[in-house]
C-alpha cells in the first residue's frame, strides 16, 4: 500500500475513532467528564502519533548519509575571478570551517534559539503551533520549526496531501529531523543547512547568496552582513535588501538584538553596529556579469566536454548539477579594461551621432527606415511601458514601436576579441554593449573587412616573392565607371609595397590586385579560415568582402606567430568538487599558412603602421608603448570601422557600427576605423599598460629582423617616376663618388637605428 494510502488509512482511523466516541456517550448519557477524558486521551494519542512521526514518510539512513545538493558549476578566469555559474539551481556548497561564527550565532538566536539542546524537534514550538495553526487555524502563530526541520524541508520539499497536508508534511519533517539528528552532527547540520536555505532571486545557499548581495565569499562577511542574510529568510522578497533596503534594515536589526537576548552579542557591538547605514555590493554576474557573451561559448564548449567524457568513462556528471569547477582563459583584469573602454568611447561616439541624426538629410534618411520597418505593425503609434539601453543605464518609458525602432537603428554597436595567437586562448571577449537587452554576439557577425583585407592581400603577393621593396604605381585608370581614390584624394608617382600598406593606399593595392593571380589569393583567403566566397573584382582588395571579428583575429594571428592557424580555445580545465580532473587542454599542433618570411615581413610592415601610419594615434594620442603592430580599417559610406593590431603574445580586434549600414558617421572625422575602432583598443591598452605585472604577462616584444632580412626595408617610401624613368635616369645620370658615399652612409645610418629602436623595446 502506498504512502499516500496508509495516511488516508490513518485519518479514516481517527475520524471514525472521534465519531465513534462522540455518538456512545450520547447514547449512553455518561457523564460530561467522560467525556472529556475520553477526548483527553485521544487528544495525547494524537500528539503522540504526530511528535513521533508516524504520519510521516521517512527515509532510510542510507538515503539521508547519501543526500546531496544539486551544485552550480563555477567559472574563473585565469586570474581566479568567478565570472559565471552554470546551475539548475544557483548554489555553491561551503564547508563549516568557512561559516564566520557570528552568522552561525544569528541563525541560531533567530530560527533556533535551542538548537544546541534538542534533538530535532523543539516540543514547545511544536505544540505551539500544532493547537493554534492547524487546530485553531492562526497562520500568525509561526512556523515553530526547528533548524533541523527546516533542513528536511529544504532536502525533500513538501507534497499536496488536501486539507491535511500540514500535518502530513510537519509529521514527516520530525521524523526525517531526528533520523538527521542521529546521523549527523551538529556543525554538519548547521552547514547543510545552509547549503540548502532559499535567499529568492533563485539563490540557494548561503554562499551564493554572499555572492550576490555583498561581493565576497561567505567566510568575508561582517556582523551586519550575515544578519542581513539570516534576515532574508524570514520572507525572501519582502526583505530582500536590493528591492526593499528600508525592511531589510530594520530585520538586520532584529536579528542582531536576537543575538543580544541569548548573549551571542554585546550590546555595545549592538549599539555601534544598529545606526551604520545598509551598504551593499550587488553583483548579479548571471545578468550583469563581465563576460556574459564569453560565457555562452564556454558553456557550450564545457556540455560537449563532459558529455565526451561520461561517454568514455560511463560516468554521469551534469554541468548544471554537479558542482564542477571550469578554469577558463580569459584576464578578467583584460576584459574590464575593455569594458571600461566601451563606457567611455562609446557613450561619447553614441552622443554624436544621434546629434548627427536629429537634423538635417540624416534625420530624413533615419525617419525613412523606421517608416519602411514599422510598416509590418498594426499600431505602430501605439505607446506602452517599454525599456531600452543608454549608457547611463536601462531607462523605461512609454514609447511606440517608432520610438523603439528608431533608438535601435541609431544605436552604436561594437565587439572586442583577445586571443593568445600562439596556443589560441581567448583573452578577452566582449560580444557587445549589453547583454540582457542586446544578446546577439557582434563578434561573431559578417560585415565589410574594408581595409583590414588589405594585410591579406599583400601576405599573397609576398609568398610568391614580391618584396617589401617593390614599387607600385599610384596612379590607376577608370574601368567600368569605376576608378579607385586614395584617402587623401592624392595620385602620381610609386610606393614600395610596405608604404602602400603603411599608408593604407587605394590606388597602389588596386594595382597589386591586378599584378598576381587571383586564385594564389583565394587559396590563402580559405587558409586562413574565412568563410565567404572571395569574389574576383577589383573591388575585393579594399575589403567589400564580409567577414567577422572572430575570423579576422585568426587570420592576423597568422601574422603574429610565425605563419601558423590557431583554433581557438576558451577552456583550460575543468574539475569535479573533489580535485578530480575530468579535462586539461592539451598543445595543439597548428597549420602553418605562411611562410615564417611572410609572417616576419608582415608582422614589420603592421609595425611601421603603428608607429608611422594609419595607427598612429594608438601611440599620440593613446601614448601606448606596449610592442603592437596593427591596421585600421573603413568600410564604404563609413558603415563599420575596424581596428586590427597584434603582438607576438596577443592579437585583438574592434569593430563598430550600427546594426545596419546605412546608419554611420557622414565622415571620417568620426566614422574612420582610426577615429571610431582604434580609440577601444587604446583606452584598453592605456589601462593595461599601467599594471606592469599584466603588460608583461600579456605583451612581449617582437623578434628581431633575421640577418637575411635586414636589408628588406632598406628602400625610399616614395620616388616622383615610374620604373621606366627611374631606368632611364639611372642610366643617363652618374652618381658622383660623395653621392655614393652619402648613399652608402644613409643606408648603414638606417640600419643602426632599427637596431638601437629594437634593443629599447
């Protein structure tokens, strides 16, 4: 017979018992206090069957040594910081030796001031409420439950058994609070129970509730802060002290004046600590944590990790259950460098814009896209309570389908990705501007590489044996109506390959686009792990191909590690509770892409960018002096900008632009890759240069050019004819013997101060 059954069996018991006995002295006319013991009696048999348990469920001492708590899974970065949890239940199991005294003194003279003298059940509560909750039906009366009981509520939850579900439920927590009280020492209750206590806000435990509401584990806390924890438990939401800080305060009170009556406090301490204001740090990294974006991917990464592994060693560990401890590769310190950038530079780039949209053609252009993405709505006029995104926060107001699509249209996106390009570990991964109102990663969106296509281009040229030195014509003729300028609307003359790239020119890499065979590009466009079809028009070399941030960092790696393709990486292990490790990431074996040469060459020409070219302001404007070589990009009518830049130990990059294209700066004074890209890349290294113990974990310098490199650059930028002049004067104008000499001079003069630059690197 079922559980269930044998409790309907007992009240049917009872019921009939009272009845019974209740129509044979109306019968018989027995004297009133016959009456009155026969109730007596079946009153204390009932108190007894109820303090005993025996309505209870009960569960087999095996079942009770056995019990655990679902766990969340935790995840560091690489400096120890928790940025994420992934959980059934939001909980972080702690040990006894990690619960601060004055929080077990305030649970006790809160929930349980004889928790140290009963084995259980505390007779007094019990009769307490048993005659005025359930007999008298006075909820006010307190629930009367010990700290035991409420652990066998919180391990086995409580079921519907219709209007006798409180005496069912409480019977069975005596009876399951003394088998604990037999099995299980004092201090071992006391931690699982609070390991299991709900705190709302889906928190379970004592530990992630510290978490969240103060930002430190729970053996940090103070005084006041464990008596606000142990006052949540009271009612989760009406003393929560995020929502209702005013309650929360009054019952931190409370609970330290408890402490006072039973002695767990002075009350001097009492005093002094009563008047401090309620201070919190709330950090709710499930919604507004660090790295919300890079947490999807590791999430992903980990299931298939554990999945592989239970499949191979018959095992059934749950990511979301069983506690397990995921060491990831992200600097936490890189990444909220990064976000700091994102604050500064983009809430003021945002500002600009929407000054640039409120009047004028642009306002036009802007009321002409919203008019064409509403028209699917019925009411697009319409206004209701809707929330929305600014850099001051999440705003709510009453706004109409036209309001909310016109803020998101005009709205500055952006992604930032770091990655080590030797073994592929991400760094530093921000998806874009906010997580909980915009989830979709911008790392991972395809848009116009513009001129970051143009390092790939010229690594093409280069493995077929063009060198750094090789002239290429400024000047281009009009195809198909199409005829290509230079930023600077400037033509004539020849650049050497490395200028051309330096300089981030037009007409010159038109012009080498024409010079190699199509194919030798796509071949290394694929290696490189682009996706896109690479489409062979004159166009393609300045980068109206789409690609992604996450796809671009690959490629540049390849520039900054010697030649070779990275995969990736976002995990370095993964343990269980216990110690046990279940995975640790391994070397992985790269494909080499280019050739070491190319790599170098490329690697100096990115340099020379930096330090003389399209970057400069990383260094003028930003005064960064960490090694970094790097290339920005502009993409057509100024829709994206992009900031490409590497080191030997780490390569990053930003794009920005609003969610469609024709959205953008009307010119290069904001819109440019240098003025709109490069600006978060300089304020994260800005910041992260000032902590030389992280620069030199994350920065290194770059080698020295190889011996039979050394005269690779030794060429003018710039000469006023083409090759033929150049020929012809050659020929017919003798150099004098100083003119050579001063050649010569200039030359060694050049090659010594690339040395010395290298050496004070």
């Amino acid at each position: 017979m079922s559980t269930t059954n044998n409790k309907q069996k007992w009240v049917a018991t009872i019921n009939q018992n009272f009845h019974a006995l209740y129509f044979y002295i109306l019968k018989n006319k027995k004297p009133i206090f016959l009456s009155i013991i026969g109730l007596g009696l079946m009153g204390v048999s009932f108190i007894l069957l109820f303090l005993s348990g025996t309505f209870g469920t009960g569960y087999s001492d095996e079942e009770l040594l056995s019990y655990e708590n679902e766990e969340a899974s935790t995840v560091y970065s690489e400096d120890q910081i928790l940025i994420g949890k992934f959980f059934a239940e939001n909980r972080t199991n702690v040990q006894f030796e990690d619960l601060p005294k004055h929080l077990i003194n305030a649970l006790v003279a809160t929930e349980d001031a004889r928790y140290f003298e009963h084995e259980g059940v505390d007779s007094r509560s019990v009769l307490r409420v048993l005659f005025k909750s359930i007999i008298l039906g006075d909820k006010s009366s307190g629930g009367g439950s010990t700290i035991t009981q409420q652990l066998a509520k919180n391990m086995y939850g409580r079921k519907d058994y219709g209007p006798f579900s409180m005496l069912f439920n409480k019977s069975n927590e005596i009876k399951i609070a003394q088998q604990i009280e037999r099995l299980y020492s004092k201090e071992d209750i006391l931690r699982m129970y609070l390991n299991t206590v709900p705190f709302g806000e889906d928190l379970f435990g004592i530990e992630a509730a510290s978490e969240r509401f103060f930002n430190k584990k729970v053996s940090d806390l103070k005084v006041e802060e464990s008596a606000v924890l142990i006052g949540i438990l009271k009612a989760n939401t009406f003393y929560n002290p995020r929502l209702y800080p005013e309650n929360a305060q009054k019952r931190r009170n409370v609970v330290m004046n408890q402490m006072v009556k039973y002695d767990l406090l002075s009350k001097i301490e009492y005093d002094s600590l009563k008047v401090l204001p309620l201070k919190l740090d709330y950090a709710n990294i499930e919604n507004e944590g660090i790295s919300n974006y890079f947490l999807v991917h590791v999430k992903k990464k980990a299931k298939e990790i554990v999945e592989e592994y239970n499949k191979a060693n018959s095992t059934d560990f749950d990511l979301e259950k069983d506690g397990l401890i995921i060491q990831t590769s992200l600097n936490a310190k890189l990444q909220y460098n990064a976000l700091l950038a994102f604050q500064e530079h983009l809430s003021t780039m945002q500002k600009l814009l929407d000054k640039q949209y409120a009047n004028g053609a642009s306002k036009k252009q802007l009321e002409r896209l919203v008019t064409s993405a509403t028209q699917k709505f019925e009411q697009p006029k319409a206004k209701k309570s809707r929330e929305y995104f600014t850099w001051e926060g999440i705003k709510v107001e009453n706004l109409s389908v036209e309001d909310s699509i016109r803020k998101e249209l005009s709205l500055l996106h952006a992604g930032f990705l770091a990655v080590n390009p030797n073994d592929g570990f991400i760094k530093a991964w921000v998806g874009g501007i906010d997580f909980r109102t915009h989830p979709y990663d911008q790392i991972m969106a395809k848009r116009q590489l513009a001129s970051t296509f143009k390092p790939i281009l010229y690594a093409a040229a280069m493995e077929k044996g063009m060198p750094p030195c090789k002239y290429l014509k400024n000047e281009i003729e009009e195809e198909d109506g199409w005829k290509p300028e230079n930023y600077s609307k400037t033509s004539g003359g020849m650049y050497t390959l490395s200028a051309s790239l330096v300089k981030s020119l037009n007409i010159p890499t038109v012009n080498l686009y024409q010079s190699i065979r199509f194919d030798r590009l796509e071949e290394l466009w694929v290696k490189l792990g682009f996706s896109e079809e690479l489409k062979d028009y004159p166009s393609t070399s300045l980068g109206t191909v789409d690609a992604s941030i996450y796809e671009l960092a690959i490629a540049y790696a390849a520039f900054a590690n010697g030649g070779y393709k990275i995969q990736p990486r976002w995990i370095k292990s993964i343990t269980t509770t216990d110690g046990k490790k279940i995975y640790e990431a391994n070397h992985v074996e790269s494909e080499r892409v280019l050739s070491e040469e190319t790599s170098i060459l490329m690697s100096t020409i990115l340099q020379k960018a930096i330090n003389e070219g399209t970057g400069v302001a990383l260094r003028s404007k930003y005064k960064v002096r960490l090694p970094i070589g790097g290339k920005t990009g502009t993409s057509q009518n100024y829709g994206d900008a992009w900031f490409a830049s590497i080191n030997p130990n780490l390569v990053m990059v930003t794009r920005v632009g609003a969610s469609s294209n024709q959205i953008h700066f009307n010119s290069g004074v904001n819109g440019s890759g240098s003025k709109l890209a490069l600006p978060i890349t300089g304020l994260t290294l800005q910041e992260t240069q000032k902590d030389k113990k992280l620069s030199k974990e994350l920065f290194t310098y770059f080698p020295a050019l190889p011996d039979y490199l050394s005269d690779a650059f030794d060429c003018e930028d710039f000469k006023e004819g083409t090759d033929v002049e150049m020929f012809f004067n050659k020929i017919f104008k003798k150099k004098t013997t100083e003119e050579k000499e001063n050649r010569k001079a200039e030359r060694k003069k050049r090659r010594e101060e690339r040395k010395k630059k290298r050496k004070a690197e």
